[in-house]
C-alpha cells in the first residue's frame, strides 16, 4: 500500500473506510492520509483524517516494538577474523577449489593411473579441510 498526504478532493462519507478510522466525514480540502493499492487490477483507496492515521500509526508501533535485524548484508554473519587470518582463508578455499576441478577432471577423462591422481588429491583435499577447520570451520561447499 502507498501512502501519501494530499488534501480532500471531494467530501469523503467515512474516515478509513468502514471499521478503520474514526468513520465521520472528510471534507472537501482538509488535509488527509490516503493509502492506495492494487489488487486484481482494481485501484483501492482509504483516507483518513491525519489525527486517526497518526492514532493508529501510534498505537501499531507500540504494539510492535522495533527490533533491529539488520545483518549487514545478505548470507551468514561474518567471521571474526583477523586480516592475515582472512587471506590465509581465501588462500585455502582457492586451492581447494583447484583441487575439486583436478578430482572431476581426473574422474572425467579417466587416464592411466587417474585412481591413484585421485587419491593423492583426496588426501591434500582433506589436509587443507584440516588446516581450514582451524580457521573458522569448513565451508559447507566443501563436502556437500
């Protein structure tokens, strides 16, 4: 819903509508709220005197109290790293991503000896999963 304040154009029979507002009249030129939407294609509108719309602005926002969710962007909240802590981090998801494209590359083309190149890279993989854990955990990408 958009609302705005602008003034009455005409005289409005019943302030926010039937069971919202204070229900008297609005006349033409007083100033007022007005909430307008959309919904399946029809323009809706309530308007209410700026006293009522105020009330009911008042007492929504105490019964529901501000509570602050703000994360600082979107994904999980960020680890409390140190800067060096951080690089080193980045430093072993690149190379466990090499080493993921080496895996499925080994897999892929199947050469001679493409079982044993796994496992030498199954074993740095889960070396680098080690040092990782030590900083901040394992990425869930790593083993899903």
């Amino acid at each position: 819903m958009n609302i705005s304040a602008t003034y009455a154009g005409k005289l409005i029979h019943h302030c926010g509508g039937e069971n919202r507002g204070c229900g008297g009249a609005i006349l033409k030129g007083e100033p007022i709220m007005r909430g307008v939407w959309y919904y399946r294609k029809f323009r809706n509108q309530i308007n209410w005197h700026f006293e009522c719309y105020y009330d009911q602005a008042k007492a929504y926002l105490e019964a529901n109290p501000f509570v602050d969710k703000h994360r600082g962007g979107v994904g999980p909240p960020r680890l409390d790293l140190t800067l060096a802590q951080r690089r080193r981090r980045k430093s072993i998801q690149v190379q466990g991503s090499t080493i993921r494209r080496r895996m499925k590359e080994a897999v892929s083309m199947k050469l001679p000896g493409w079982e044993d190149r796994l496992k030498t890279l199954n074993t740095s993989y889960n070396k680098l999963a080690a040092e990782i854990k030590e900083i901040g955990g394992v990425p869930r990408k790593w083993y899903s």
